[in-house]
C-alpha cells in the first residue's frame, strides 16, 4: 500500500508538473524567441524551469527536505533516512557523528566568525562586555540547532504502544522555539498534534519531542510543521495525523515590516484529517477551546 509520504510527495510534484504545462507560451516566451516554432527547445524550456521549480521548492541535493519520497532503508528510525536524522542538511552527518575534538574545532571557526560580524558593525570585540561574546554565541548557536544531533529512533525510543483505541488523541498548546533559515533571529509559538491510531498509540511526551527536535533547527514554519506531521505519520502509521501552529517571527516584528503581534497559522493535514471533513472540523473545534 502506498504510504501517506509518497502520496503526499507525488501529488505535490504533480501539482508542479501541472502549473508548469498550464501555460507552456509564457515559459517559451521567457526563453529562446524561436522556441515557439521548435517543439524540442520548448520542451527543453519547459523541462528546465520545472527542475528551476523544483530545487527551490522541495531543496536541491544540498539537503533532503519534506516532502521525501519513501524509501525502505533499515535504519531503525520512523523516517527513511539512512542516518535516523529525518531530513539532514549538507553538514549534519558530520555534525552527529564528531568527536569531542572536532565539535571544538567547529566552535572555533564559529567564535572567529563571531569576532568578524562584530567588528563588521562597528563594534570593538575586545572591550569587556564583547570579550567571551563570541564564544557565548558559539556555544548557544550549537545548543539552539541541537536537533541536527538527534536521531528520531532515538527521540520516540521504545515508546509505541499497542492499545485498541480509536479514537483521536490530541496535544495541543506545546510550546517551540525555532530560527528563521533566512535571518537567523527567532519565531516562538506554539504546536497542537493530534493523531486517530490505528492499533498502535504513541507516548504523549513523543509529540512534544518530536516537535523540540524539528524545531531545534534552522527552519521556515511551513516545513517544520509537515516535518512534525510526517515523522508522527511513519512512528506509527495512525489512520490520520494533523498539526497546526501558530507563531511569531521576530523577522516580522523588530526587521523589515514591523508588525508586532502578527501572527502566522500553519496547518499539515495527512490521512483521515484531510479527506473527512468531520474529522478535521472536530480537530479545529478541540484546538480553539
């Protein structure tokens, strides 16, 4: 049976495909003038600004993002990833497995850097109150991406269950803390997960963990939500998985536009929740009480 991972991957790129072919004249016309008359360049043109699409939207080969289509890898993790890690970026291997020698070694480049960005704003790095800033931010910077070092076998450990229960369990109000993949300042809010098993229950405590470990990265909300949904989706195959978050982006509010108490809603719908509309209503009634 094909899994909600891979249904959910190729129906997004399907989607992509589609938006790509809807209007092929502007896509030609944007390309070689001649394009027009010559099917195989328009092809070509067509082919080029998909795979354009795709890298920005789904993460080229410098990391794997969600969604990811469904491999078999026995790798003792929910997520098919030969390393455990759902979804690793270029570094992060290397990351999980350094040795006490090597992660100084990274903290060391960092503080350096450190030193650099403060002299670039003007700032003097050697005055008291900046001497250990460097290593300080070093050391958080490390302890706030601490998701790239943790496995999610790991994280859900031997906490799944068999219980015949039926009906949906919910976790709502979580509290998660992330950085914005595009301006490294923080988005705070909070998380509701709910799930309907299918034989198999999951430890409560699991969903707020899962929800820490994805959110101990660098990250945009749309992606950390589906990632939440997903690994929850593989732990236990449940009949249906949804999350919705809502959060603050300090690149909102103290940058650029400056709307303080802006607030951004994310939802991630998989299996029942998104095909029975019953079923989602009573989850969206559960979470706003």
């Amino acid at each position: 049976m094909t899994s909600h991972v891979e249904l959910l991957s190729n129906g997004l790129r399907k989607l992509e495909l589609q938006q790509s072919e809807t209007n092929p004249r502007s896509n030609d016309q944007d390309g070689d003038p001649h394009s027009e008359n010559d099917p195989s360049a328009a092809n070509a043109s067509r082919l080029s600004r998909s795979q354009a699409r795709e890298g920005y939207g789904f993460r080229p080969p410098s990391g794997i993002s969600t969604p990811l289509t469904s491999r078999t890898v026995e790798t003792g993790s929910p997520l098919p990833d030969p390393h455990g890690l759902g979804w690793p970026a270029k570094s992060t291997v290397s990351r999980l497995n350094e040795t006490t020698t090597d992660r100084a070694a990274r903290e060391k480049i960092m503080v350096s850097a450190v030193r650099t960005i403060l002299e670039c704003i003007g700032e003097d790095p050697d005055r008291e109150g900046l001497l250990k800033t460097p290593e300080r931010f070093a050391q958080a910077m490390m302890w706030m991406t601490r998701g790239y070092e943790e496995r999610l076998a790991d994280v859900i450990n031997d906490a799944v269950f068999a219980e015949d229960h039926d009906e949906m369990v919910l976790v709502r109000e979580i509290d998660f803390s992330s950085l914005c993949e595009h301006h490294l300042v923080p988005f705070t809010g909070k998380v509701a997960i709910a799930y309907i098993p299918n034989q198999l229950v999951l430890g409560l405590s699991k969903l707020a963990r899962i929800a820490e470990t994805f959110s101990r990265r660098l990250q945009v909300q749309e992606r950390l939500t589906k990632q939440i949904a997903i690994a929850v989706q593989e732990a236990i195959k449940p009949r249906g998985v949804a999350v919705v978050m809502e959060a603050t982006h300090m690149c909102m509010t103290m940058r650029g536009v400056q709307k303080p108490g802006s607030i951004t809603v994310t939802s991630c719908m998989l299996g029942c929740f998104r095909t029975q509309q019953k079923t989602r209503e009573e989850f969206l009634t559960l979470i706003k009480r």
